[in-house]
C-alpha cells in the first residue's frame, strides 16, 4: 500500500509504504485453534486405539503452524516512511518505529527504477547517493510499485 501527503505551505511530502496485509491477526488465530481442534479430535481417536505416540506429533505440527503465522504477520506490518523536505531525503523503516534510518542530501539522492532481466519480474525503485543504493518497496507488488514511480516523480519534480 502507497499512502502520499504533501504539506503545501511547509513543502514537506512523505511516502508511507506498507506490504498487503491479507489477513489480520485474529483471522489467523481462527485459523490455528480450528486446526487445533480438528488435530486434537483425530489424535485423541488414534491415542484411544493405543497409538499415543501421535499427541506429541500433533502438537508439535499446530507448533509449527503457529510460528510460521506469527512469523508471517511480523513481517507484514513492518513499514517504510520516506520525507522529502528542501534539504534532505529521509528513508525510515521498521515495525513500530523507525529501527533504520538513512539521510541523503535532496541535491545528491537520485532516484531510479531498475527493470528486470528476466521477463515476468518487477521492477525495482532505488534511492543512490555517493555510489551506495537502498531498494524502496521491495515487498510491494507490480502495480504499487507503479504508484510509487508515479507519486516519487510528482514529489521530485512538483
């Protein structure tokens, strides 16, 4: 997701990008306890046959499920927050505050797309300033990244 704001007395324009976020955490959470519930109910028939050995088997299995959905939403809100003011390009990114930050002078910060070698790939935006590039929206698909080439030449050249 591209979110642009432009401040017209101040100049200041700031970029939010954000991955797509298909599924909330309680969504997920349903997920995992149906598929608990339905684990349980088909081990508890097994162990009930004298084949205990598949409750631990099935734990470990909702486990795993788990931490890979935790995993998952951890990734998705983490955000990128690029501000443009006269001087200075500030790139920010982290989950719930900016755990990296770069500064780039405006006057020296270019910014390109790169199109892919391969067919079928996307695109990639970055922002380079003395011989060092940082990738903007990697997460982001075809058509956002297309929004942000859009809204990054209307900031740049408004």
């Amino acid at each position: 997701m591209v979110e642009t704001s432009t401040d017209k007395n101040t100049g200041l324009s700031t970029i939010i990008l954000r991955p797509n976020n298909s599924a909330s955490w309680h969504f997920n959470m349903m997920i995992v306890s149906s598929l608990a519930f339905i684990t349980f109910c088909i081990s508890t028939f097994f162990a009930l046959r004298g084949l205990w050995l598949i409750f631990p088997f099935a734990g470990l299995e909702v486990s795993v499920l788990f931490i890979c959905l935790y995993l998952r939403m951890r990734a998705n809100i983490r955000i990128e927050v690029i501000t443009f003011d006269n001087t200075t390009v500030i790139v920010e990114r982290g989950c719930y505050h900016a755990e990296k930050t770069w500064k780039y002078h405006r006057l020296w910060a270019k910014i390109f797309v790169k199109q892919p070698a391969i067919y079928g790939r996307q695109k990639q935006v970055f922002i380079r300033s003395h011989g060092k590039d940082l990738e903007l929206g990697s997460f982001l698909n075809k058509h956002e990244k297309n929004i942000l080439i859009k809204d990054l030449k209307a900031v740049i050249y408004a």
